[in-house]
C-alpha cells in the first residue's frame, strides 16, 4: 500500500446495468480527510488491429449514441464473464466484420479512462486475412471498409475516427510499418 492509496470507507451502488454497473465510493485521503468518488465498473473489452494482405486497416463504421453521430472504428467488443481474450477478439472481428484472420498477436493492454472506470482494452494484432459474411450482433448495425494508413489519418482529422482504441491501433499501424522499412 502506497502512500496516496485511498482506502474506501462506503461503497454505494447506484446502477446495474448490462454492460456498466456505476457506483459511489467514500474513501479516506491520504491526509485523513474523505472524498467522494464516482466510479464505472466494465468487465473490459478487446480491440482488433486487423490489416489486410494490401496493408488496410478493416474498420466499421456506427452510429455512437452518446456522442450523436457516425464513427469510424476498429472491431472491438466487451468480453463475456470469465471469456478468454483471444476467443472473445476472434468472435469480434468475425461478428462485426466478416473476416477471420490466420495470425494473431496480443498489441497492449490499456485503460480507457482510470479517472472513473475501470474499463481495460486488449489490443490485438489480426493478419493473413480470409473474408466471410459479417454477423453483427440483432442491436449492431456497422458496416465494414479497409482503408489505408493516409485514408486513416484524414479521418482522424475530420473527427470520424476519435475514439482511444482507434486512435491508439493507427499509432500502432504507423509504427509497425516504420519498424518494416
């Protein structure tokens, strides 16, 4: 235990939902005093940096509810209970995607936003590529595109892809292909 640990004093829930649960901790601060915390429990998700033979980057793009718009995003999904990573990114990019892929390797692990959640992100590389019909989840609606690393950076710009696991995956990308020249 360091010394800026917080120990929690009260614990209150306030949510139970079935994809976040949300609560309100009390906890001591390390000058003895109380603060509040409001905190996002998530059981995590996994991400997948796919890249076709062409060198593309397989995304979707969806409508995101709370930001009010269309994004352009990599495959990514929450893991079920006690769900293994690779099993749980395989299902994803198949689902959302269509594509399976014959190599994989596990990129970084990361969290979203430790202010207020606990959300941890498993970023997975998917190489050799085969396509198949996607299966989007009944309450998903996305569609699938590759795009080049250029075609990637403009969206960024344009504020079409502006989520953390995208952003992160293109920093990625960029960096593997700069390892390769």
């Amino acid at each position: 235990m360091s010394h800026y640990d917080e120990p929690t004093v009260k614990s209150e829930a306030i949510f139970r939902g079935k994809l976040i649960n949300v609560q309100v901790d009390t906890v001591r601060l390390p000058n003895g005093k109380t603060a509040t915390r409001e905190l996002v429990k998530h059981p995590g998700a996994v991400a997948v940096l796919a890249l076709t033979d062409d060198n593309r980057l397989v995304v979707v793009e969806q409508y995101r509810k709370p930001l009010e718009k269309m994004t352009v995003e990599i495959p990514a999904g929450k893991l079920e209970p006690n769900e293994n990573l690779i099993v749980c990114a395989k299902r994803e990019l198949a689902e959302e995607t269509g594509y399976t892929a014959r190599t994989w390797a596990h990129l970084i692990s990361f969290y979203t936003s430790p202010g207020f959640a606990d959300e941890q992100l498993h970023l997975f590389t998917a190489e050799d590529l085969e396509d198949g019909s996607a299966r989007p989840d009944e309450d998903e609606f996305v569609t699938a595109q590759a795009i080049t690393l250029h075609e990637a950076w403009d969206l960024m710009q344009e504020g079409r892809i502006c989520d953390a696991k995208t952003v992160t995956a293109v920093y990625a990308w960029q960096n593997k292909l700069l390892k390769n020249r």
